[in-house]
C-alpha cells in the first residue's frame, strides 16, 4: 500500500538490489502476471509466427535498440533473442499496437535488470496502466496528447523558454516526445534513469511532465542564450 513513509523511501532512492522486485510491485507488473489468464510461455508459444508484420519490423530493430551494449550489440549477444521474444509477445497481445520502437528501448533497458518474464509483465503495465492510453498505437495519440499538455506546463512555468522558442520557431515536441516514448531510456544516463523510473513507478506518469520541466529549468540559460 503507498504511504508517505514509502514514497520518502522511493525518493531516496530503491537499493540497486531490489529494483526487480520493487519496481514489479510499484509498477503493477507482478499484479499483472498473478492476474493473467495465460503465463508468459503461452504468450511465447502463440507470437512465434516470423511471417507477421511485426515480427519482420522487430526484427529490423532488435541490434539498433542498445547498440553499444554488449548484451545487444550484435545477433550472437544474449540480450537479443531475449528482447525479440519479448517484443514479439507484446506484439501478439495488444494487436491493436503492434510493435512500436520506443517499447523496444524500454523493454532493452528492463532486461539489463530484470529477467525476462519480469520485463514483459512491466512493459504490460506501462501500456495499460502507466502511460495513457493509445501511447504506443501507429498514431501515438497518447503521446501527443501529452505533449500538448506539456507545451501549457511551458507556458505557465518557464514563460521566458516558451516565449524563446515561439520566436525562434521551435517545435518542442520534435525533441521531448522521445522523451516521453522512451520514457527517459536512452536519453539519460543509467544511473540517473533508475532514480526517474523509481519515481515513475511510484508516482505514475505524471513523473515524465515534473522530469522534462526540471531539465529544461535546469538548462534555462542555455537554452535562452
């Protein structure tokens, strides 16, 4: 059950030790498997098909996902078939997603961490219960949305940055909805990735808004000179 007591403990960040298990009970993946109809091996079993799609667009992405990774880094690497069975599983699932890149660098990341069952379960979670819906679909809607939302966050809290990339015609949305898709992997260090999705699976998605509007605080007068 959340608390005070436990969100001071989130923000102080969950022992590396235990991210797995905390992060699976924060976030609702362990709730999701324990609630499944099928296990995570029935959902192998079914997306096995090569010929679909999504398969065929999984499979162009599986070495550009974490490159420079060793665990993903060529066809050989341990991480790679583990992240195809993965995608593939999530693929079958939600066929009205399909495969979409940014799940690709999410579920990446959660397998240097978590095993394999453990990340397919979280990644259900983000989909149906972290992020809004639609997030993930061709049209991204979810996303978008959010990024409106986030361009009025602007507005009302870093005026002069809005006013700056008004007048210089920039389009925020270009640089913060990978942000958003990804959820931070990729764009932040390791190190500080883990603090954020300590918070997001704790606090929910509201984190990526609180997140992207302390960087571009952070980073005020740079971005105004």
């Amino acid at each position: 059950p959340k608390s005070e007591k436990l969100r001071m403990f989130v923000r102080a960040g969950i022992p590396h030790c235990m991210r797995p298990q905390i992060w699976a009970r924060l976030g609702g993946g362990r709730l999701k498997q324990v609630q499944s109809e099928m296990s995570y091996i029935e959902v192998v079993k079914c997306s096995s098909d090569d010929n679909v799609i999504s398969a065929r667009h999984i499979e162009k992405d599986l070495l550009r996902t974490l490159p420079n990774n060793a665990l993903f880094s060529t066809g050989l690497s341990y991480g790679v078939p583990r992240l195809r069975r993965v995608l593939r599983g999530l693929a079958w699932l939600y066929p009205d997603i399909g495969y979409c890149q940014g799940m690709g660098t999410i579920v990446a990341t959660f397998l240097l961490f978590m095993e394999e069952e453990e990340s397919f379960w979280m990644m259900c979670a983000i989909i149906e219960d972290i992020v809004p819906a639609s997030y993930y679909t061709q049209t991204l809607l979810g996303v978008q949305a959010d990024q409106k939302v986030l361009r009025h966050l602007v507005m009302n809290y870093l005026p002069e940055i809005d006013v700056h990339l008004k007048e210089h015609d920039i389009e925020l949305s270009l640089i913060t909805l990978h942000w958003f898709l990804t959820l931070f992997a990729g764009v932040f260090h390791t190190k500080v990735l883990l603090r954020v999705w300590d918070q997001l699976f704790y606090e929910g998605s509201v984190i990526l808004f609180q997140i992207t509007l302390g960087v571009l605080k952070m980073n005020e007068d740079l971005i105004l000179n």
